[in-house]
C-alpha cells in the first residue's frame, strides 16, 4: 500500500542528501584542509612538497567521509529493528485476530480449528457438501450432472 511511496522518497533523500551533493561538498572540504593537494591538467599535484605537508588534512577529509557512511549505516540499523519491531506487532496482532474470531464463533479448540476457521473464509459457496455427495463429481461415476 504505501511501499511504492515509500521507496520513491527514499530514492529521492539518498539522491538529495547523499548522491549529488556529497562528492561537491566533501571535495569543498578536502580544498579547505589540503588546499595544496589538488590535481592540475597533467595529472600530477601542482604542488607535490606542499601536498605531503597537508596529508592530516586528507586523512580528516577522508575521516569525515567514513564518517557519513557510519551515520548513515546506523540510521539504517535503527529503522531495520523499527520495522522488524512493527511487524512483529502486526503478526501477534493478527494471530489474536484469529484467536478472538473463533472463540467469538464457538469454533472448536487447537490449532486445527484456528487453520480451518481462516481458510474457510476461502472457500467457494455452496461447497458444504462433500465431494462423495455431489451427483456430478467423478467419484460417483458418471460424471454427469442430473437435474
């Protein structure tokens, strides 16, 4: 019911929060910590010497980077147990549903009677009688039906 919206605003936060604007902000980051360590046309740093003395400014880029993964993994973990907790309310919810349901009816007691009271809600009408009585079932024979 809610799932297509749901992973569509899910797309839509992970493409506004994570995947268009990380890159250009961590790299914002990175030219404020190590300016020196930007790569020119040819391929090579434009200022090697200077670059090595700006190394703890990389390794806090790439701290914060790891950083971001790690929030984002443990929002992940929050609403994975979230959503393993609701369903288990669901479930227990549903199953004293059924329970309720045949004692409210006067059915039979066990486990039989829970799995017979749900599936008869399934079955056909006019299916009280069993396949032995019917006149036009092939147990009896002919298989043709009399009216």
């Amino acid at each position: 019911c809610h799932r297509p919206n749901a992973l569509a605003f899910l797309m839509l936060t992970s493409h506004l929060l994570g995947d268009v604007p990380l890159p250009i902000i961590l790299g914002l980051i990175k030219d404020k910590l190590a300016p020196a360590c930007r790569v020119g046309a040819s391929g090579e740093f434009d200022d090697p010497e200077q670059c090595k003395e700006q190394e703890p400014g990389i390794r806090k880029s790439l701290a914060i980077a790891y950083a971001w993964v790690l929030w984002s993994l443990f929002f992940f973990e929050l609403s994975r147990r979230f959503a393993r907790r609701e369903i288990g309310k669901a479930r227990r919810e549903e199953v004293n549903t059924l329970l309720l349901q045949e004692e409210n009816d006067g059915s039979g007691s066990g486990r039989n009677s829970t799995f017979q009271h749900y599936h008869s809600r399934f079955q056909p009408p006019g299916s009280n009688q069993s396949a032995g009585d019917d006149e036009s079932s092939p147990l009896n024979g002919n298989g043709v039906t009399q009216e």
